[in-house]
C-alpha cells in the first residue's frame, strides 16, 4: 500500500527557513514524478515544486529562486528546501507521488510563517 508521510512544517519568521522531508513506501520510488503542492485557507491548491525521475525540476512562479526540490531514490525521500520565507508561504504542504495515471498524496504539513 502507498504512503507518504512528510514532516519537517513548523512556525518560522519571514526571512527564515524550513526543510520539509516526504518518506514514501511502497511504490516504485525513482520512476515516480514527486512534488510538493500546498493549500493555504480559502485558496485552492498550488504547484509548489516537481522533479522528474530524470531529476528535472519545475518550481512555481511564486516560489522560484527561493524553493529547492530534491530527491533521494536510494532513501526513497524527497526534499524541499524553503529559504526567505514569505508571510504569504504560509499553507498546508502536501508530497505528491505521480506515474501515469497513478496518483498518491501525503497527509500534509502545516508551515507558518509569522512574525
């Protein structure tokens, strides 16, 4: 059975930096695309990062040059690494795992970023 558990959310100053770190089992990690997609209150759910099995990477608009997505297929774990944290990054934080039509959601984690 597929699962995703991400940890690392937490509250963070604007300007900080969190790591958020997704395990997954039970899937075929490294031909997966994996990414990170986030909800904040009342907003719709965002891309936020991808990277491809071929360890391409594509970064939403609001978070590029800040975000880094990375991924460990030998520890079957993807990485997001946030600096320069924004009020406005404040959301729920999903991993998502897809291949073809296959599609796998973590349980999220919340990060806030507050002064």
């Amino acid at each position: 059975q597929a699962q995703l558990v991400e940890s690392g959310g937490g509250l963070v100053q604007p300007g900080g930096s969190l790591r958020l770190s997704c395990a997954a089992s039970g899937i075929p990690f490294s031909v997966y695309t994996m990414g990170w997609y986030r909800q904040a209150p009342g907003k719709e759910r965002e891309l936020v990062a991808t990277i491809g099995s071929d360890g391409r990477t594509n970064n939403g608009d609001s978070v590029k040059g800040r975000f880094t997505i990375s991924r460990d297929n030998a520890k079957n774990t993807v990485l997001l690494e946030m600096d320069s944290l924004r009020l406005d990054d404040t959301a729920v934080y999903y991993c998502h795992a897809g291949f073809g039509s296959l599609d796998e959601w973590g349980q999220g984690t919340q990060v806030t970023v507050s002064s």
